[in-house]
C-alpha cells in the first residue's frame, strides 16, 4: 500500500501485484488420477465418512480429509500419501489466519470499512466472502511479517498438525518475508506465496475454528482398539472465543452469498448451513484447488479438508462442490440423524 496525491489530496492506493494464474497458463500435471486410495490405513476410519469422502473425489488428483474438532480425532484420511505430503501453497486459505490475526490485533471488525484505494472500500465478511485479494495485502502491510509470522505459527503453520501420524510431513512456514519485488508481505497474506501447508495444518485451523479455540493435535487411529482407547491431546489453547464471531460470517457467505467463491457447494447440498473457505493458485505448472469447510450438524460439528492438484479443472470451487457431494452421501445415508442410546428393556427398573 502506497500514498500518492491527486488535486494536492493523499490518496490511499492499494500496490497492484501480477495475478496468480492466467487463462492463459500452460499446466503440465493432470486433474485426474487412478489408486488414489492405494496403501491407505483404514481400520481404524469412519466407514459411512470414508465412503462419502471417496465418492465425493471420484477420479480427482487430490485428498479429502474429515476431522472431528471436538476431540481432534481424523475421522477420515482419503489419499493418505498426498494428505500426509509437505503440501502445497496454501492460496487463499491463508486469508483465515490472517483475518484471525488482524481480528486479534484490534486492527478491524467484521464491518471495518478498510479503503482498497479509488473509494472502494469493504469489510471482513464481503472480503472473506469473496477472497478479496487487495483487502487481505492490506491487512498483510498493517501487521507486519513479524505479527503475521506469529499469528501463524499459534495457529500451527510451521509444526506437525499430528500426533504420531506416520509419514506425517512437514508444511513451511519461511523466516523471511516475501522479497518486495515478488509482493512482499501482502502476497504473502493474499495468496500464501513461499508457505506450504498440509492438509492436517489446515484442518487443524479450521478445527479451532469450529471447536471455539483448542488446537488439537490431530490423532489418525489406525485400529478399532486405538478407536476405543481414543484420548484427546490439546496441543494449544487459541484465544481466539471472543473474535470467531467475527469470521463466521465470512466463512458462511463464502458458501451461502451469491458472490461467495464456494456457492458451488450448494449445488448439491444446502439441509444445513456449511462455512468455509477457497483457495485457488498455480506453481510451476500444477494448479491447487482447497476448501476447508465446517459444519454444526445434528450430529455434532465436523471438519472437511478438501485439497486438489492438477490442472485447470482444479480450483477452489470445484473443490466446495465436491465437499457438497461429501456432504450429500452423508446425509443420503442418514449420518446427520442425531444418534439416540438404546436402552434396554427393564433397565429403568421396569418402568
């Protein structure tokens, strides 16, 4: 962000950066894959959750991972090497830690008015709705690499999202910002250019999000006796309670606005309202599509990751309209039914 003077006036002007993919871009990895579950470790999975989540992917490149946030216990992990990878360029995921840290900092509201130069000004909720990129530079400049840095790695970019999650690698978060001339911090903030994240960090987030500020470690049990002596590790406690109803309503216009960049989703499904956000950028040929989403459902909440590679078929939307689907299958199978005890017969003393 820059000043500059019009009729002898300081304007705020917004410094433009290049656009992060282009009709035009040539992308050499494939949208499509086959044995995308080969070598997955099922057995201590969710089998209705597992199956939604494999039929959601079909044959995309990519993985779906479903999270219980209450208790960070993964309930699915579809595609496990690529779920497990050092991931990718987080894109505009990276805007919720970024709100987050702005939030956090007393720097906005959700209605903030924040002036993107020429007049046009908008707020949190249309910003995170929409994925304004210039909006999110901004917040990027006002904090700081330091601030921003900080922010992240609270919220657990930078670290193993897993407790003993074999072949869990590890997603960066660099020491040093962004040079000027590649965008600087507000790149960094906008699109999450020169970070890799995982899956399992983003699912972390949102988790924290969705569970009201504990950061879990995220536990994969990989039999039913792990299912059955499951125990909840909290790795942190965020204390981000009191500014989480300042995102939600961003996250929810992402899927629920006729402008939000997940609307897809609903194509598919709309029984109970989903909040989340996209994420879309390309590097060096392959193109990522994200969508990490939560749910408060009659069942109790649950986190999705969805993450894509490939080419232009892959982006954000396309990765909210498949956690449609995932979410479809469950409630086809009647998984949102809230679940009741059985109780047996002469167990309440005969009454």
């Amino acid at each position: 962000m820059h000043g500059r003077r019009r009729n002898g006036r300081a304007v705020l002007a917004v410094r433009r950066t290049r656009h992060r993919y282009r009709y035009s871009e040539r992308f050499t990895a494939s949208s499509y894959a086959d044995n995308l579950t080969l070598g997955d470790v099922t057995a201590g999975e969710d089998p209705v959750v597992r199956a939604a989540a494999i039929e959601a992917l079909g044959n995309m490149n990519g993985t779906a991972v479903a999270i219980n946030p209450d208790n960070g216990r993964i309930l699915a992990m579809v595609n496990q090497k690529l779920a497990l990878s050092r991931g990718a360029e987080p894109c505009s995921t990276i805007k919720l830690s970024v709100a987050l840290a702005a939030l956090e900092e007393g720097i906005v509201t959700k209605d903030t008015p924040v002036n993107l130069g020429h007049g046009y000004r908008v707020n949190l909720t249309y910003a995170l709705a929409k994925s304004i990129n210039p909006y999110f530079e901004v917040l990027g400049r006002t904090l700081g690499f330091e601030r921003v840095k900080h922010y992240a790695n609270q919220f657990g970019l930078g670290e193993l999202a897993g407790y003993h999650i074999q072949g869990e690698q590890l997603g960066v978060y660099p020491d040093e910002p962004l040079p000027e001339k590649l965008g600087g911090v507000g790149r960094m903030c906008s699109f999450g250019e020169s970070i890799s994240m995982t899956p399992l960090q983003l699912g972390a987030i949102v988790s924290a999000i969705a569970n009201g500020g504990t950061l879990y470690y995220l536990q994969h049990p990989e039999t039913p006796q792990e299912v059955a002596d499951f125990t909840p590790r909290v790795k942190r406690t965020l204390n981000i309670a009191p500014i989480i109803p300042e995102i939600i309503p961003g996250m929810a216009g992402a899927v629920g606005s006729s402008y939000g960049t997940a609307r897809s989703l609903r194509a598919s499904f709309s029984e109970f309202p989903v909040m989340g956000k996209t994420g879309t950028c390309s590097n060096d040929g392959t193109r990522f599509g994200w969508f990490a989403s939560y749910a408060n459902t009659p069942n109790g909440r649950i986190v999705t990751v969805f993450f894509l590679e490939g080419g232009r078929p892959t982006f954000g939307p396309k990765a909210a309209a498949l956690t449609g689907q995932f979410y479809r299958a469950l409630w086809d199978n009647s998984y949102f039914t809230p679940k009741t005890p059985t109780v047996e017969t002469g167990s309440l003393g005969g009454q």
